[in-house]
C-alpha cells in the first residue's frame, strides 16, 4: 500500500503550519525550539515524500543534511536557554534582552 504524495503534502503542509503557529504565538524559548523542530521535519517529510514519488535518493540525502542542521541547532539553543537561565531564572523570550 503506498501512500499518495497528495496525502504526504498535506500533512507535512498541517505539521509546518503547526510549527509556525507554535513559534509566532508562545513565548517559552524551549516552545519555540520544538515548533522550528517541528517545522524541519515537515520538511524533512516532504523531502522524503518527493524522494519517493521520483524513484530518486536525492531527498533522503537533503533529509540527513537537515537532521545535521537540527542537532546543531538543538546543541546551541540548549546552550543559549541554560545560559539565560542561569541569568534570569526564567526562560521567557520576552527577557532576553540580557544578550544584547
């Protein structure tokens, strides 16, 4: 049974629109670090999608290089949260003028 890519489209379409949402209404830095997650897997969905729609393995190489891409951003956001934290003792993006 495969899945139509209409289908694959319009979920990764929902799970982006979603991550978009999570990122331009919360304020919680850690929110915000999962809805730009969330938003690189809908990509990553897409990609591989496309990939399989096309009988081609470009798209799985692209989902790797955006898995790389995530982890980093994960390492350094963490980073930047503990950081804030360890300063104001609260993560809310709205005080975080302490990194001007």
């Amino acid at each position: 049974m495969i899945v139509p890519l209409e289908h694959v489209i319009i979920l990764s379409l929902i799970i982006f629109s979603i991550g978009i949402l999570g990122v331009l209404i919360r304020k919680n830095a850690i929110i915000i670090f999962m809805s730009i997650e969330l938003m690189l897997n809908a990509v990553n969905l897409s990609l591989v999608g496309f990939s399989r729609y096309y009988n081609s393995v470009d798209g799985q190489v692209f989902v790797f290089l955006v898995m790389t891409l995530a982890a980093a951003e994960v390492a350094v956001g963490l980073a930047i949260i503990v950081s804030l934290f360890r300063n104001k003792k609260t993560i809310n993006i709205d005080e975080m003028n302490i990194l001007r």
